[in-house]
C-alpha cells in the first residue's frame, strides 16, 4: 500500500444515525487496511454548522478560546474544553453541556444550540447524575452534595470528619447508570488513603476499604456500571499501572497484575450482561490494541489491532454497544503499517459486542502535543452528539471543543479494519 495516498471506496446513497454505519469497515485477517488523509479543511466559524468532508456528519465548534475578556464564553487564551472522556460532558436530557477546562469556573452551555447558558465557581469535583437532568452529584472537602447548577442549590447528603479530604475518583470517578452509588477515595490524617462505597439513597457509606493494603499508590477507585464492583487502579515503580477488582466492601475479586491492561478507559455493561471495562492495552499479549475485559473474571476480548488509539469512552449509557476511541498518531505513518488500525487524528466508535462495523465520527486534525491538546472524545447520554477537542493542527494553538452531530445522514465510506476480536 502506497502510504500517502488515501483510498476511499464511496458508496451511493445515505444513511440514518445508528442504523448503518457511517463508514463500513470489514474484518479481514489477510487485508491491510486504509488510511484515510484527512483533506485540508479551514477552521469552522464558532457555533456555525459543517459538514465534515468525510464523514458526512454535521459538526460544531462550541468554543472560543482567545476571544477576549468580552466573550459571554469565559474562555482563557490557551484551551477552552469538556473535562475529560469517561466524563459525561452532557446532563441526562442533554439540555446543558458542561465546559470546565480553561473557562474559569465551570461554564454551562446549551446542550443542542451551545449558546453559553452560565457559569458557576465549584469546589471540589461534580458529575452529572444519570437520571436526573437538573443534579450534579459533587464531593469536595468533608462532604458529599447534589447540586443543581442551573440555581445554584445544594442539598447536603453527607459529611464526615473522619478524613481530612474527600475525592470523587479521584478526577475519573463516575455513579452507577442508575445514579444510585458512588466511591468516594478519603484521605486520612496519617497520610494513607481509603475508598468506600456510598449509597446515595440510604444516605450511607459502606466500611472502608484500606487501599494502602494493596500494591503500590493509589491512582483512584470507581464504582462499576451496576454497583458489583469498586475497580481501583494501582501506580507501582516504573510507572507500572496495576487494576484490582473489589466487591463494595473490600474483598479482592480480580487482580490484573499485566500494566495498563487496559487502561485509559471507561466501563459499562455489555451485551451479555456483563460489566466490562474498555480501554486501551499497554502489555503482551495485545500492547496498543483496544480490548474488552470483564469485570468478573478477566477475560479478555480483542477489538481492534494495535493503533493509535490514546482514550476510550462509554459515557454512551443508553448504547452501551458503542466504545467512542480518540485515536492520535499521523496518518502518513499508519499508512506505513498495514498490519495496524487505520486511524490516525479520529474518532471511531467500534463495537464491543460484534454484529456491527466500526463508524467514523470525525477527522479531528489534531496535532499531538500536550495533555490539554489530547482529543478526549466523550459521546452524550443517547450516542446522538460527541464532544471533542482539537488543536486544528497547530501544535501549541488554542485548542477548541467541536461537536460532532450524528443525526445528521452522512456518505458510506469503504475501510478494511484488521481485527483481533479472540478471547483470553
């Protein structure tokens, strides 16, 4: 395969959203696979509708950053972005979108126009809770809240003083889909650090877990899609990445002792009915590639070959099929390597179930440089919207959020996808 060259087979014709995909890719173990160059494309006006040339769908810059003091946006100079990709960005009605990096506070915008609505000055961290539309569930200091943004209302629901700092992850903590649990890392007097379960219902914290029992420095703890499981993921020396499985009061279920594996991820609940978490492998015997693992007793599946793939998504939680990957890289070096995923500067959601074929969502043209630059592709609730941020190619540039409307019909494009979809 030549590497510059881009081949693309256009098939006639339009599609609906999430009923055929946007492009289709097929497995094929003794096919290289095609990388698509993504052609040169002017910055899109802020808040002005495109048509992404590839793709087809309808994307949208929704933030500013640079426009000065004067801008209703509160955005800084240098980034004006969501917060992360296994945050949900949207509220559960997806009436506000929530822009929390470089804005000075948290600034909410509207979740369909992404007009800026307000903004609000929060301590501590803050995710939207997934069945209530107007409540954010909050820790910070001694005590857990839900908050509602939109008038600035607390309800208190816990405090404690048994730890001298409450953390909601930290930074990569997420509810139950039902909103009903959270785990919550305490740090204590002496310098050690424990996680518990609460139930938000009961108003109750579940017995501590001792993290210092286990291996290495706690990097932070999350309660699992159901609430089966508190995962918690380990930082040992050598920047070494281990992740322990917990039942909510503490007992050891799994411990995946290969680094990274997986790692920058998300979870969710598969087909199946099991609780998995989707992210990207750093270990034999699939380094780079983006696997499946299963909550309950490890097991791995394959879902693509190695790439570029940097963060993986399901914030999706009513198409929890779906894994929306930000991949990074350089097309004209993917295009050397036939043997790996052709992605380079997109984002892909691949199935985790099988039975689908991969879709491309975007061209982001976002040249890696640094963590504020990384694309962070995180989709709303129902899949029909994927925020995500780009440098628009110039590495050290104002990075921008855009989202990528999937409503909107779009062209079917041909791409063969070299796949690893075995268990182990």
């Amino acid at each position: 395969m030549k590497p510059a060259v881009a081949k693309v087979a256009l098939i006639i014709g339009l599609i609906p959203l999430f009923s055929s995909p946007a492009w289709v890719a097929s497995i094929e173990p003794d096919a290289g696979g095609l990388i698509i160059q993504a052609p040169f494309m002017s910055l899109p006006a802020y808040l002005t509708p495109t048509a992404d040339p590839v793709s087809g769908y309808t994307m949208v810059r929704v933030t500013n950053p640079g426009a000065g003091s004067n801008s209703k946006e509160n955005c800084g100079n240098a980034y004006c972005t969501h917060r992360y990709s296994s945050s949900q960005a949207w509220n559960a009605d997806q009436t506000l979108l929530l822009i929390s990096n470089g804005c000075g506070g948290m600034c909410f915008i509207d979740g369909q126009t992404y007009v800026p609505l307000f903004r609000r000055q929060r301590r501590g961290e803050c995710e939207w809770h997934p069945r209530r539309p107007d409540v954010m569930i909050c820790v910070a200091a001694q005590s857990i809240s839900l908050w509602s943004p939109r008038n600035d209302r607390s309800e208190l629901i816990f405090s404690t003083t048994a730890y001298r700092e409450l953390r909601f992850g930290p930074s990569k903590g997420n509810p139950t889909l039902d909103g009903s649990r959270i785990v919550v890392r305490g740090a204590t007097y002496d310098g050690k650090f424990d996680a518990f379960v609460f139930d938000i219902g009961a108003r109750r914290a579940l017995p501590a877990i001792h993290l210092a029992e286990l291996p290495g420095e706690n990097g932070f703890c999350s309660i699992s899609p159901l609430g089966t499981y508190v995962v918690c993921i380990q930082k040992l020396p050598g920047d070494i990445e281990n992740t322990f499985i917990l039942s909510p009061e503490g007992h050891i279920v799994q411990s995946w002792t290969e680094h990274h594996r997986p790692g920058h991820g998300d979870m969710t609940v598969d087909d199946a009915g099991d609780e998995v978490y989707v992210g990207i492998s750093k270990s034999a015997p699939d380094p780079y590639q983006v696997i499946k693992r299963r909550l309950k007793d490890g097991v791995v599946t394959s879902l693509s070959a190695y790439g570029e793939g940097q963060h993986v998504s399901l914030r999706a939680s009513t198409r929890p099929q779906w894994a929306f990957v930000s991949y990074a890289g350089y097309a004209a070096e993917v295009a050397k390597h036939p043997e790996w995923a052709p992605f380079a500067q997109e984002v892909v959601a691949l199935p985790i179930d099988g039975g689908e074929l991969p879709r491309l969502i975007a061209q982001t043209r976002n040249v890696p440089h640094d963590y504020w630059s990384e694309t962070h592709a995180s989709p709303s609730p129902d899949g029909s919207q994927v925020i995500w941020s780009s440098n628009w190619g110039t590495p050290g540039g104002p990075v921008f959020d855009f989202v990528s409307r999937l409503a909107t019909p779009g062209p079917v494009q041909n791409r063969t996808v070299r796949g690893n979809p075995d268990k182990r």
